[in-house]
DNA sequence: GGCCAGTATGTTTACGTAAACATATAAGTA
DNA sequence: TACTTATATGTTTACGTAAACATACTGGCC
C-alpha cells in the first residue's frame, strides 16, 4: 500500500490506469479522442484513489478561471441577499462559483476589495453601483475581466448594467404623494448617507417636490445601520418638531416599518397624521397590519441576469460596452399613503 | 513603451526594479531580508506597472490558500444570511475569503458541492448540520482541511461544532406551551421536510408532548419552500379541519407570521382560537401587531466563530476534534402563547 | 499500394509563484 | 587576523495542470 503524504495528482491516476498524465487530462475534461476502454480504466482510477482536481494548477495553466467576483456593499441587508442568491443560481448553473465580499459602503474598501479579489484572476466581477473610483476602473480594465454593475442605471457603465433607476424611483414615489395632496415632507435616511443609490433616489424625490413646490423641510440622515429600531427613533424624533411633516420619505422599507411601529404604539393614523413611503418591497411587508406604500424592485432578477451575462460563454465584449437593461420597478400603494 | 498582452507578473516587477523575482516576491510578502531602498523601488515599481499578484500561483507553489468553502442550505432565507455574514466578517478579518455554494437541502448537491470547493484547495470547510454522507466524509478526510459544522449540536461533530441543541429548542416551546394549558397541537413544516434541523426541533417537541400525555394531532410538511404565504395557507387548511388543534407549532418564523395573517385576517383570536409558535427570532417579528412566541437562535454569532476557527493560524487539530460549542437560545414568550 | 483523414495516445513545455539553497557584504568578536 | 553573525540578495527548482506539438495506428479510397 503506497503511502500518500500529498493529495493525489494526475500522475498518481495516470500510473495507476497505466496512461500518460495528458491522457488523464483529456478523461477529465473531456476533450480530445480517447477510447471508451481508457476513459473507462482512468475514471475507475481516479476514483479508487479519491483523486480531485487542484483548480488552482488548472487555473494557472489555462490561464482562466470558472470564478467571478461579487462586489456587495453588505450583506446585512435582505436585499443583497435577494441579489447574491439570483447571482449564485445563474452561475451555479454555469458551473461558476462566487468569491465574494462587502465594502460597507466605503470607497476605499471597495478599491482594496476588488484589488483583491482580482488577484485570484476571476473571469468576471460584478459590481454594486455605477460609481467607482479610478484606481478600480484601472485596476478592472487591466485585469480584461468583464464587468457587470448592479442596482443602478443612472449613469455609464463600464460593461453592462442590470438594474432600474433610482432617481425614477424617487421621482414615481413622489409624484405619487403629491397625488395624495401632501405638500410638506421630511426625508429619512441611514448610514450616513453612504447608499449613493439611495442618494439618487432621494434626488428624484427633491426634484420632483421642487418642480410641484412642495416643501422638504427636513432630509435626516442616521449615522447608524439601517434598521426597524433606527426608523423608529428616527420617526419619533422627526414627528416630535415644531414643523412636523405630512409626510415621510423612507431611504428603505425596513426604516419605514419602524415608523409604522412608532405610528401604531403611539396612536398617530397614517395617512391622516402622517404618510410614510418606503422603498424595496420586502416580502415581510404583507404581514404588517398596515400595507406600507413603497417600491418593490427586481432584486433576484438583477443578480440573475448579471450572473448570466457574466457566465455566458465567450460573448462580444465590445457590443455590450456601454449598455443598460433596465429590469424596472412597480410602486406599490399600500394603506399609508 | 512597452506593449502589455498579459498582466505584469513578478518578473516584470523585477526587472523595472532592477532586482530578482525572489526579492520582489519577498519584498510583496515581507519575508526575510530587504533593505528600506530597494523596498522603496519595488514597490514603486509594482504600482506603477500596476502588478497584481496571482493567488493561483501562489496557492499552487505554497501549497495553501487563504480561502474557506462555506456549504449552506440555502440563500432565500435571512437565517443563513446572518450566518454567512458572520463567517464572513471573520473570515474577512483574518484575511480570508469565503467561497460558498448552496446544497437547496439535497445530500447529493452536498456532495457534489464540497467535491467541487476542495478543489480549489481551501484550508477550511463550513458546513451546516452534523449530518453528512460518507462520501463527504471521506473527501474531507483525505483534503485534511479543516471542519466546522454550524448550526446543530445533536450529534459527533467531525472536528468541531457551533450550534445549538436543536431537540431541546423543540422541547423548550413544547414545555412553554404546555404550561399555558394546551393540549391538543399540530405541526406545520416545509420543504418537504429536507431541513433535518427542523426535523429535530419537531422530534424534541413530540417527544416533550407524548411525555406530558398531550397530543400531536397532524404534522403538515408542505413540499415547497418556506414562505409566509406558504404558512398562511397551511393554517388556514389546518384550522378547516374537523379536529381542529389548540395549538399550532412551526418549523419557523415565516411559517408562523403567515398563520399570524391568517388569524388577523379571518378574525381568529390568538391565543384564545389558536396559539401559535415559531423559531428563529427574525427582526421582523418586532413589527408585527402581535407578538410571535418563539425561540432566538445565535445566528450570526455560529457563523462568526466557525469563520475565526477556521481561520485561526496553525491550530492543534487534534484539540478540537469532536468538540462542540453550545451557543444556546432564547425562548422569547410573546402574545400568541 | 500509397495516401489521406480520422482516431488515439505520448512528450515537452510553460503558467507565476515561493521554498530551499547559495552567495555576498558589513559589522562585531575572540 | 580570522571567524562568526546578521543582513541582503540571487539561483534553481517544483507545485499540478493543459496547450502545443509529435507520433502511431486504423480504415477507406483512388
């Protein structure tokens, strides 16, 4: 019984099926000509010795690699989980595998993050966002990987860009309150108003206030997290001013919950003392005794369809150059304004 | 000007700067021996030929790699968000990176999966529960990567486990439940019932019932993924039955807010109609008007400490094996029991 | 019979890195 | 002075794989 310090290799399976290493090769990937009866003896090989392929030999020597970057500014918020899982389905089916991490929304962690994650030569990144700094764009254009950015497409991309526009969000959301005949409105945001996405969409709000000339007294913005309990100290603190709003715009459905809870443990009825607006559509809404009036999003299909065209075999870089596909978003009138 | 067809590599480095592979190789690793000049013009000069190393290469040579294989369950379910967050966090603190694939519950996928993320030689390995094929088994003995298992505590770890007891979380709102005076009681599941974790929650609840003379009149196992509407649906189909229970137990939180809909929906008091239990915990549950009994696992804290074992330099292996790490939960007694 | 195309296999080499070993200078020490 | 020790660098090699190229055998066709 021959002892094995290491993991078995190619040689090992070839010297036991009595071929040449390369012959091993072709039996593993398929390629070439090989006779039924050798492909037969090296499988039987291989797996007598539990040989497993080293990716990283494979990787160096092809000089590619079936891994793509993922780039998520959190995971601690559901809808990156939407996106990661329509991002893992696409390129599990295409035999892809994720290396991913998350920049908390910081620029400087996004160039480390994605310096980094270069380094294992993946064949395509995925990006959140269509605004990066140039040390990324430098480093992404030297590498040659292909790009796709998410979530956004308020801007250029570098490759090609999955998402919906969040000014528009912003703008649909208000134009719809405006509706409703609310006139004097306060903004609340979280994480110091990192999320440049939920900058857009606080700039189509703005706009389309101004253009009506309704009032944004006031844009809070929380250096904390976003969460339900943050919405709810938010929304107590906004509610508790002199010049207190008709109206709340939430940066998320998980602050504007929090302003629901405020409403319903202090008696104050929305929409009549106060209309509230999210943005995302969270599944957890529809148990909510009040139906959140927010914006529901493609957040699966965004990762889906990013994962797809990263993992699409071989394609024409330069036809996608530049392109947008906008997957939409659908204003969901709910109870609370 | 030099034409650039491939990425700059060591050598490129070297000889802008005039020395050898081997010393910018030392001076990118800090290992060994370098002056502060010739530090200075290495790294000069990797920056401005933009050189980024290549971790195959590395990982092939030095026969390690900073990468951990992360096994879950699924991604379209916030537990197993908190938990991949976590071992991200810890992972990304200690310098590694999480590679990760989901098994949708199928031990066949989970063998496949981890056959697949040893290849690309990790010096860790996540999975989740204690239960595992021999086949997994075996691949993971002959890699010599390190395990942890999270989640479960029910069982042998195979090197170590961080969870939680399973059964006694089934016995904890079986006792709870029990002591409001309840006695006749259903089950409601998903899945098809796949989640053996589940699976040993209901055990130590049937278990606490029979020792208490109480009754397990029905236990539902739906055979699509857990949902809210997946939960709503199933209590309004239990409590159409002729022998309707007292009491509905579920596999978690989702299941159980949809039947909260239901109740407030249709006007069923709870708990005096019906009293309900879920597990999990999830935030969300803050925000209903009613508040859920269930019971608060340390989601994000499994997936943190499997992610710092796992990255924790040179540990004695044989210290750890089948130990266990009991991080515990919390029944939280809300209005619904 | 000679030649071509298709089939089946082997040999050599290079991917980019770090371990192992070798070399060289300067400074301290017996 | 000779001899160690610390510091600073270079050379050679191997990690496991697949591309490129070479070889050999088969059967069909003119």
């Amino acid at each position: 019984m021959k002892i094995m310090n290491t993991r078995p290799t190619m040689d090992d399976v070839a010297e036991k099926a009595g071929v040449s290493q390369m012959t091993v090769s072709r039996v593993m990937n398929g390629k070439g000509y090989i006779s039924e009866e050798v492909r037969g003896r090296v499988r039987a090989a291989a797996a007598e010795i539990g040989y497993v392929q080293n990716r990283l030999a494979r990787g160096l020597r092809s000089e590619k690699t079936p891994l793509v970057a993922v780039v998520l500014p959190t995971l601690g918020n559901s809808v990156f989980n939407d996106v990661l899982s329509g991002i893992t389905d696409a390129l599990t089916q295409a035999g892809c595998r994720p290396v991913f991490g998350v920049t908390e929304y910081s620029e400087e962690k996004e160039d480390e993050l994605v310096r980094d994650l270069l380094s294992w030569r993946p064949s395509g990144i995925v990006l959140t966002g269509l605004e990066h700094s140039d040390i990324t764009r430098a480093a992404i254009a030297a590498a040659g990987v292909r790009v796709a950015e998410i979530m956004d497409i308020d801007g250029t991309p570098i490759s090609m860009a999955f998402g919906m526009s969040q000014s528009a969000a912003g703008h649909a959301t208000a134009k719809h309150m405006l509706a409703q005949g609310l006139r004097r409105f306060a903004y609340a945001g979280s994480h110091s108003g990192r999320d440049l996405r939920a900058g857009k969409r606080l700039e189509g709000f703005r706009r389309t206030l101004r253009e009506a000339g309704a009032t944004l007294l006031s844009e809070n913005i929380s250096p904390n997290p976003s969460s339900m309990m943050e919405g709810r100290r938010m929304t107590a603190e906004i509610l508790s001013r002199p010049d207190k709003p008709e109206a709340i715009y939430y940066s998320n459905d998980d602050l504007a919950t929090g302003g629901i809870m405020h409403c319903l443990s202090n008696g104050v009825r929305m929409p009549e003392d106060i209309a509230l607006a999210g943005f995302n559509g969270l599944p957890f809404l529809e148990a909510l005794p009040v139906g959140l009036t927010t914006v529901e999003t493609p957040r699966y299909e965004m990762g889906k369809q990013a994962g797809q065209f990263l993992s699409r075999p071989d394609p024409d870089l330069a036809d996608d150059t530049g392109k947008v596909i906008d997957l939409g978003f659908n204003l969901i009138a709910g109870q609370t304004c």
